[in-house]
C-alpha cells in the first residue's frame, strides 16, 4: 500500500486527546484522592510514551506492512483505554493514608501508575508511528503533533470550566474516535466503510455513553466521603470549574459546628452552617448570618482573633476568603473596611448568589468588598494600604496532618511574599497568619523563620520587636507588624491569650516561664524554638532541627515541605510506635516515583538490547545521549519556567495552560523552521542551544524585577508579554528533536524508534527529577541544568552521522 | 498469645515513648483489659488475622480502629477508677469501649455513623459487655441524663471541644482527644477540669521523637 502524506489533521487530533487526557487525569486524581498525584500522572504518561517507542523497535518490520491498520487501532485503542484505564484504575483499592502501614499498597499503587499508563501507551504508538514512516516529514508531523497538543492542554481547561471532568472524558473519547476516522481518510484505508464506522461511532459515544459510568468515587477517606456517611447530610449544590469540584452538604440532624481550634474557655456554639468542600477536601462553611453580631461570638474565641484586639476599627484584607468564615471574623470585631480576595468565583457565586439569604448578603454588605483573584496577584496589583492582612487557614486539619501536602507548592507563605504583604500595611498594620498547630512544631516555626527572613531583608534593624506568636491546642497564630510592638499591645496580647487559655508562644522581651502555661508541651518547644529562630545560632537551629523549617522562597516555594531524610530514618524505625504521622511521606513517594520510573525506563531503553536483531540497529552513544539530553532539559525547562510564571500571571492554572501552550506551540514553529533548514542540522542546533541558553540566563536575571514593574497590567496583557517572552526560547528548543530526527531519517532510519523511547525515557524521568531537584535547589538551579544539558546535546550531535 | 504479644509490643513502646508522653508503662488495669478484650472480634472476618498487629485497620464506612498503643495510651492518660462513669464520643467498632468497659463500672457511647454505631451496639452486647450503652446520632451535647462523667473519650474527628461536653465532665475529671487523619494520630490532647472548673490542656507526641538532635 503507499501512503501519500503523513496523516496530519489526525496526530494532531490524537496528540490534542493525550495532552488534554493528561491535564484531565490530575484534576480526577485531585477528586479522586489527593492532588499531589499530578507528578506521577506526567511520569505514567511519558511511560507509555517510552514504552511505546520500544514495542515499535521491536514490532516495526512486522508493523511496515500494515501501517495503516496499525495506526488507525492504535488511535482506537486510545479512545477506548482513556475512560477504561480510569474505572478499573478506580477500582483498584489503593489507600495512600496506609501506604507506610501495609505493603500491599505500594503494589496497588504501581498498579494505578501502569494501568494510567496504557493510554498513553497507545497515543505514543500512534504518534511513534507516523515519526518513524515518515522520517523525512519529521519536521512537519512535529508540528502539528504540538500544535495538536498545545490546544489539547489549553482546551481541556476551557472545557472544564462548561462541563464536570468525568464529561470531559466522554468528549475525549469522542475526540479520539474521531481522530481514528479522519485517520482513515488521511491514509485512503480500505475498506472505506470503515470510516463511517468510526464517525458513527464517535457519535455514539459522544450522544449515548452514559457519564454515570464514569463518576469519579472519591476515596471513603476523604472529608466529603466522611461528613455523607452521616444520617441527614446531603449534597444541596456542585459547581465545577478546573480550580476545583464545589460541593455544598447541608446536615439537617447533626449540624456542621465550624470552629477550628476554639478556646476551651469559650460556651458559644456557632450558628446554622453549610459545609463546602473542593474536590472533596474541607470544609469550609458558609454560617448562617442575619445582620446579628451576636451569635459570631464564637469567631473571637480562635487564635486568628488576636489582631481585632489590637487594631481599632481597622481596614482588613482577607487573603483566602472563602465562604467567609474570616470576613464574618472582621464584622464581628468592625472592621472599619474588608476586602477579601478568592481564588475561585464558584464560591463566591454560591455565597452571593445561591445562598445570599442564608449568608446574609455577606459579600455585599456595606464596606465589604470582594475580588475574585489570587492572593499573590491582588497583593501585588493592589494600591490600597491595609491596617490588617489577614492569611486565612485554607487547607483542613486532616489534610495538614497527614503529610498530603508536601510536594505542593505555595506562593501565600514565601518570604517574598511576606515582604509584599507588609509593604502594603499602613504605618502600625498587621499581618496575621494563622495556621494547624503540628506536633512537633513544623508549619509554625517554619513561618516564623520564614517571617524573620523577611523582616531582615526588608533592613528591619530588630526583627525580633515585631513578631508575635500565640498557640492554641489546634491552631497557632503569628503577627508581624510593620512597626515595634508596644508595651501596650503587649498587655492586650497576654489579656486576650489568658482570657483564652491560649499560650504565648513568642512576644519581645518575652520570659521562658511565661510560655507553656495551659496548653502544656513536654517542652516549650515553640517559644524555643522562635528564640532560636532570632538568636546568632539560627543556622545551627535550623540544622539541627529534624524537621525541615529553613524559610520558603519563590524560588523553593514549598512551604509544606518538612521532610529531613535523618530524621525520616529516624522516624521509620518508630513507624509502628506512633512515629507513623510524623513522617512526611509525600516525599518518599516522590522519590520511589523517580526510582519507579527510572527503573521502567531503563528497561524500555535496555529490554530490546536482549533482542537479538534488534542489536543491529543500537544507536550510537552519541545518538543515544542526544536524545536524552533534548528529553531531559526540555522537560526541565518547562516544569521550571511554569513555576516561574505563576506568580506574574497569578494564578498556577493561567501559567500552566498560558506557559505550557506557549513552549508547545512555538516548539511546534521551531520545529517547522528546523524542517525547513534540513540540510544543515548541527548549526543550527548549536545555534539554538546558544540562543536559547542566553534567554535563560536573561530571563533569570531580569525576570523578578520585570514581573514585578509590569504586574499591574490587565490579564490579558500579561499573558500576551508571557506568550512574547516565551516565545523564542520555545522556538530554538522546538529545534533539536526534529533535527536529530531527521538527521537520523537521512543516516539510519532503523534508529529513530530508539531515539523516540529514549526521548519518551528522558522526559519519564526528567518530569520528576526535575520536581524533586526543585525542592532542594530551586526553580532557577534547574533552568541552569536544563542550559547545561543542551549544551552536552550539541557536544553529542556533533559526533552523530 | 497473640493479644499477649501485641500488649507486650505496647508496653515496650510506651517505655521507649516515655520521655515524651511522661509515662513510662500502663496502669494494670488497661494491662488487663488490653489483653482481655479480643480485637479480632471487632473486625470485619476477612480482616481478623491482622486483629492483633499493632496497627490501625479500616472497619468501613471510611472508618477505622485505632491502633492498640493508641487506644491504650488514651485509656491510661484517664486514669480511671473502678466505679466511674465515661462517656465515648465516636463508638466506632466498639473496641474503645470494651476496653473501657473492662475498667470502669458504665460507658455510654455515642455513634453518628448510624449502621456503624448498630454494629456495634449488637456486637458489644453479644459479648456481654452490658455495662455500655451506646446510642446513635449527635455527640456535641453529650449524655445530659447521665452526666456529669468522670471521663471523656473523643475519638471523632471534631473542630473544636464541644463546650457541652465540658460542662459534663466532673471537675477533676480528665478528657481525651487523639488529633491527626485516618491511620495517623499525630498528637493525643488531654484536657483536666480543675476542681475550681478551669480547664487545662496537654498535648502529647506518642513517640520518643525529639524535634532537634542531641536529645532534649
């Protein structure tokens, strides 16, 4: 059979469902059990991307035959595996709150990860196999794989916004059948009826697949699971959007009593609340307000209270609204003026729309006022000064304590943004940000050094006359204020916490046996802990603490990250013996995640070397090491720059899809340039690497202060300045994989699915490692490293041919 | 043997927790009553060979039976008399409440997980445990008809201590709180009402885990 042209509208198809199955895939995950999966997601997906390039140098003279069929089942089997891989992933019982209890787990969880494997498994294949019977179009089948993927992850997003996520994979499954038809054209495949058996298809499955097939279960140990187990509760709203699944549970029997870490001093009970939880996790409450402050007295028994005390009538900013549990907190004590800022418009919807009678018309009540933002961003943009800054407590306790959190960047509790926060308070203003109180003291300290960096590079002479700490038994609060605390304050501060029976944890000029008084530790292990943290032996505190506190930055932004592998050694010898909850196991994970893949990988790079004729066609080291640098930096690259934008463009989603189709599709235009510069492939390799290293380095240098002058531009704005900046640094990294194929095309065209499963290998790994290189060096060491990389890529280019 | 070896490996443990949690072994009496009370019992068949590892297990409905030095660290930090009377909040599979039962003269147990806290109930008194009464619904405002009570165990998940619940506990009276997710209970707080009704807290790591090297 002859095939006339690459079938180009269908990888570009196919290569839109992958992307967009993957984007997908951690928002159900994120439903399903917990978001921090995201890594593993983009490591399964490469997986299958690597491993298909291996079953093609192992199957394709067996393949060359049927090229067509082959292609047009591999796009079938990819429609049909994207929902089915999902269900029976479901189905597997895997629990990661046992993961250290019971080993079994680590064998389900290695089932979840191949089982989300296969469909990319067959999307690779797909793709894999265009590349390599069209060698010579590499350029062009390049590009509208991209094009097709950068609208794939930009367009799922937008199509989370109309239509719940198990919808999505209806539509993708739709997709995929559809591209398995126009597939059928593109290559004039016989019989052609064929075709109209998979438009038929595609529209069966797009009018009659019932969604209900596909609902995501979330695990029975989630908060949402819990509160439903409960006589009387029931869902009385769901809003969805890709920030997050919004469900409303009102509990007629047993109400919801939202009051986190109350005094045990204190008789009030809160009033009528409505529980909300995203994707399951929470709640957060939405209480019952008529216009009487009275039944919100209880809001002035949590440590989060203490700054009302201090400050008359002040003007407060809200950071993390919510459904307004904080903004009631601020009535309550009169606030003079609030602005409370939240991520997601859904919730403030629900508060000022679904339920504005029982929330009292909260968020249009005279001098409140609400923006729907990320906190970072509004902070950043606004020009209003406040007397108060008030982080509210996002995140719930359970969620916090078990470690879920650790991998998870946050751009709230930075020293960067601390700064911000205190450069936008009124002469005398406070910021307060409370937090669950953890045991041994982490998220605490943790803050509170990072408080002090802040302090210091503001040129703060005395940091240590500025900050105030209180603790209750579940939650503790710290202040920063912009000028000395006075011996007034300070009054007030022991007035409120005696009254309270909270512990001062830290004050200036505080005495040892002031701490620990009714909250008793075996240790004041936070009021020594904040000395330490203000005394000469800081660095020697932080080193010698088992935990890791050392202060977040923007450019190590995770905050939730107290993992220390000493003392993780230390505390799995005491799994059994209580040590079990204080082991972060989030990052252990990560690392058996980077070990699982790089063992996967090196068994799909190696596995055909045991194949006997498959040693005839070995690539060269030089070809080999070239595909793996291109693979790694590449991914380095994108993960790192994502993370840098995401502050500019203030908010992770925008700078996810904005960045991410940015790199895609200018990847795609460098790719076509690459293809029309086929003859001379190694300088403009050299040329690229060059460009694109004095773009990084730039970009690293200048990027902070340039965010920062051009933050208060409109959105769209900015994404357009992100897209530009983007733009050439995508286009010369476009340029090398397609020149190596080509390359490849021209001299050994038997090599090229080698080059495509070492590609597929080094971004399995390079998803992860460069994660987890993030964590301990920093966004801006990894774009480096990815610089690095290239520059070893050229190195091996040139002994190609 | 099995329920002898697991209350021996939780004897060990609280020895080696000591320096943290402040007690160096178990009253005799939660000795007793751990090794008496058959965990198995409160499992679900297919789980009853893991019944005397010392770990938390699920029981369904999302919910889970603590692990065994759990249950008898909270046991021993109410140090219970013979004749008193305690109040459970969270009956969950029973276990709590039988090893409670073992030691003092009445337990009443509230369950909100209503086929739960039926299982539980028939469970409990098919093994004789006649001195619990377990009822379902809403624990916040606690067992008004019987209080006030010597002791209070909470083994729900709640957001804050519900001031009912503190009005019932008898100044001198000691309540329990384990604090964390499913499977993990990062800290265990212990509240004492005064004999002046002021309330104090402890709040207790339970492992021999010191946050800086070199020791205290």
């Amino acid at each position: 059979m002859t095939v006339p042209r690459p079938p180009f509208i269908a990888i570009g198809l196919l290569s839109a469902c992958v992307l967009a199955y993957e984007v997908l895939l951690t928002r159900l995950f994120s439903i399903m059990l917990w978001h921090h999966f995201a890594y593993m997601i983009i490591s399964a997906a490469m997986l299958g991307y690597g491993a298909s390039g291996t079953a093609l140098t192992l199957l394709k003279e067996k393949i060359a035959p049927h090229f067509g069929r082959v292609y047009v089942t591999a796009a079938m089997a990819l429609a049909f595996l994207m929902p089915v891989a999902f269900m029976l992933a479901q189905q597997v019982p895997f629990n990661p709150l046992e993961l250290l209890w019971d080993k079994t787990q680590l064998a389900k969880l290695l089932a979840v990860y191949l089982l989300m494997m296969l469909p990319f498994f067959c999307g690779g294949l797909s793709i894999g196999l265009v590349f390599w019977y069209f060698g010579r179009e590499a350029g062009r089948v390049y590009a509208c794989d991209i094009l097709g993927a950068g609208a794939g992850s930009l367009g799922v997003i937008g199509v989370l916004f109309l239509v719940p996520p198990h919808m999505v994979l209806v539509i993708l499954t739709a997709l995929a059948l559809l591209a398995a038809a126009i597939a059928t054209i593109e290559l004039k495949l016989q019989p052609k009826w064929l075709m109209g058996v998979f438009f038929g298809l595609a529209l069966l499955v797009a009018v009659a697949l019932p969604g209900a097939w596909l609902q995501v279960h979330p695990s029975v140990y989630k908060d949402l699971s819990q509160t439903l187990n409960i006589t009387g509760t029931r869902v009385i709203e769901e809003r969805f959007s890709p920030l997050g699944q919004i469900t409303v549970v009102e509990s007629s029997r047993i109400p919801f009593r939202h009051a986190p870490g109350m005094s045990l001093n204190a008789t009030d009970e809160p009033p009528p609340q409505l529980g909300v939880f995203v994707d399951g996790d929470g709640p957060a409450v939405l209480t019952r307000f008529d216009g009487k402050l009275a039944p919100l007295a209880y809001l002035d028994q949590l440590t989060s209270a203490l700054p009302y005390h201090l400050l008359e009538r002040p003007h407060v900013l809200v950071l993390g609204a919510g459904a307004g549990s904080d903004v009631l907190q601020a009535l309550y004590h009169r606030a003079r003026e609030i602005d409370a800022v939240e991520l997601d418009r859904n919730i403030i919807d629900l508060v000022r729309q679904r339920f504005h009678d029982f929330a009292g018309d909260l968020y249009t009540q005279p001098g409140v006022q609400v923006h729907a933002a990320e906190a970072r961003g509004f902070v950043n943009t606004s020009q209003e000064r406040y007397d108060l800054i008030q982080v509210a407590l996002l995140d719930s306790f359970g969620i916090a304590s078990a470690g879920l959190y650790g991998l998870s960047e946050s751009y709230l509790y930075t020293v960067e943004a601390l700064q911000t926060y205190l450069s936008r308070l009124t002469p005398g203003g406070i910021l307060a940000v409370t937090r669950w109180l953890s045991l041994p003291p982490r998220d605490a300290l943790k803050l509170f050094a990072t408080a002090v960096s802040a302090l210091e590079r503001d040129g703060v002479p005395n940091p240590a006359a500025r900050l105030v700490m209180i603790r209750g038994w579940k939650t503790v609060t710290l202040l920063v204020k912009n000028s000395d605390f006075t011996p007034q304050e300070i009054a007030a501060i022991k007035q409120f916490s005696r009254a309270r029976s909270f512990d001062l944890a830290y004050y200036p000029g505080m005495r040892a046996d002031e701490a620990n008084r009714y909250n008793l530790l075996q240790q004041p292990y936070f009021f020594e802990g904040a000395t330490a943290l203000l005394s000469p032996q800081r660095q020697a505190f932080l080193d010698r603490y088992k935990f890791y506190i050392e202060p977040a930055t923007d450019d190590r932004p995770h905050f939730f990250r107290f993992f220390k592998w000493n003392a993780a050694a230390e505390l799995f010898t005491l799994r059994a013996q209580g040590g079990m909850p204080l082991l972060d196991w989030s990052y252990p994970l990560l690392v058996a995640t980077l070990l699982q893949a790089f063992a996967a990988s090196v068994l799909l790079i190696l596995a055909p070397l045991a194949v006997s004729r498959c040693r005839r066609t070995l690539p060269s080291a030089q070809v080999a090491l070239y595909f793996l640098a291109i693979g790694l930096a590449f991914m380095f690259m994108e993960i790192a720059f994502i993370q840098k934008f995401v502050l500019f463009l203030a908010h992770p989603l925008y700078a996810v899809a904005t960045v991410l189709c940015a790199f895609l599709v200018f990847a795609a235009a460098g790719s076509w340039l690459a293809g029309r510069w086929q003859e001379a492939g190694s300088r403009h390799v050299a040329l690229a690497v060059m460009v694109l290293g004095a773009l990084a380095l730039l970009y690293l240098a200048i990027l902070p202060g340039l965010f920062q002058a051009l933050i208060h531009l409109p959105d769209a704005t900015k994404i357009i300045i992100s897209v530009v900046l983007i733009a050439p640094l995508a286009v010369c990294m476009g340029i090398p994989f397609p020149t190596g194929m080509m390359r490849l095309a021209g001299t050994a065209q038997d090599t090229i699915p080698w080059a495509w499963a070492i590609n597929g290998c080094a971004s399995v790994v390079g998803a992860v490692l460069a994660t987890l290189l993030a964590i301990h060096l920093g966004f801006s060491v990894v774009i480096l490293l990815a610089v690095l990389i290239y520059g070893l890529a050229c190195a091996a280019l040139r002994g190609f041919a | 043997m099995l329920r002898q070896n697991m209350v021996e490996e939780v004897l060990a443990d609280v020895a080696a927790a000591a320096p943290c949690s402040g007690s160096a072994t178990l009253r005799p009496d939660v000795i007793v009553a751990m090794k008496k009370v058959e965990r198995h019992r409160f499992l679900p068949a297919w789980m009853a060979v893991l019944a005397y590892l010392n770990r938390p297990l699920p029981i369904g409905h999302g919910q889970t039976i603590s692990q065994p030095l759990i249950v008898a660290l909270m046991t021993d930090l109410l140090q219970l008399k013979e004749g008193d009377k305690v109040l459970e909040i969270g009956t969950g599979s029973g276990y709590q409440a039988a090893v409670l039962a073992e030691i003092v003269k009445s337990v009443y147990s509230i369950e909100i997980i209503e086929p739960l806290g039926k299982e539980a109930a028939e469970r409990l008194k098919s093994l004789g445990y006649g001195n619990v009464e377990v009822r379902l619904g809403d624990g916040y405002y606690g067992w008004p008809e019987t209080a006030p009570f010597d002791a209070i165990i909470v083994t729900a998940a709640a957001s804050h201590v519900p001031p009912p619940l503190l009005k019932q506990l008898k100044p001198g009276g000691r309540m329990v709180i384990p604090l964390g997710a499913h499977f993990m209970t990062q800290y265990l707080m212990l509240v004492e009402k005064q004999t002046d009704g002021s309330v104090t807290s402890r709040q207790i790591v339970p492992v021999s885990f010191v946050p800086l090297t070199g020791g205290h």
